[in-house]
C-alpha cells in the first residue's frame, strides 16, 4: 500500500513518520510522497580521496558525466516498524540524466538516520545539483 498525502499527512502530525527538517510541507508533500533535498555531505567515487565535500545549502554541486557520487538528503527521516519507503528520483532530476539511486531504494522498518543517495550522471554533460534542492 501506498499512502497518501492526506495518511502522510496525518502521520506527520502524529509522529509516526518524522521528516525533520521539513522545511516546507505544503511544497514537499506530493500526492504519494515527500519531497526530500540533497544534503551537504556528498563523496565522489572517482576520486581517490575519501574526503566528504560538506558544502552550503545554495552551493551547487557539479557530477561530471559518468561520475558516481554517495550523498545524503538533508532530512533525517524515521520510518514506524510497520512501513517500508523507498527513495525515487524526482522527474526533473531524471530529465537530467542523474540517477538517485542504484540498488539501494528501500529505507527499511525502524530507520532513523538520512537516507543515501547513490548519485549516478547518466547524460553527456556536466549536471549541477543544488544542495538543499528537492532530489
């Protein structure tokens, strides 16, 4: 089952589901989803580093093409024992060519953390990516 926005809604408000920080519900609640944004901490797979670029909300985020990234969302989500949610790209990233996730869609019962994006540039150009943009 898939809920709602009015269910989503209703869980917000009873704490069942916590998005936090939800910066803008009446922006980020869609009709069977909320909109999470690109958070902060991103690592590029390419590099030999493991450093984490920790950039500003408003900084763009440049994934070359065929760049592979780990990021996270900037809300911190907890999911109740009883749901499962899964992680989808929104349909103006995906015009973009960036995949939001490669294997790891699921956000399993009893999650609290943010969730990890797996940031793929599919396309032949440079894609730039908003921190605090809804992904």
């Amino acid at each position: 089952m898939i809920l709602s926005d009015r269910d989503l809604r209703q869980r917000l408000r009873d704490r069942c589901i916590v998005v936090e920080p939800l910066a803008d519900l009446e922006l980020q609640l869609q009709p069977a989803s909320i909109d999470l944004r690109l958070g902060r901490q991103l690592r590029r797979a390419v590099r030999a580093s493991e450093d984490v670029e920790e950039l500003s909300e408003g900084v763009d985020f440049v994934l070359g093409p065929g760049e592979f990234a780990l990021g996270t969302t900037l809300e911190r989500v907890h999911v109740p024992n009883d749901l499962v949610a899964r992680v989808e790209g929104r349909s103006s990233i995906g015009r973009l060519a960036i995949l939001v996730h490669a294997t790891a869609g699921f956000i399993d019962p009893g999650f609290e953390g943010e969730s990890t994006l797996e940031l793929s540039n599919l396309g032949p150009t440079p894609a730039s990516l908003r921190v605090g943009s809804r992904i």
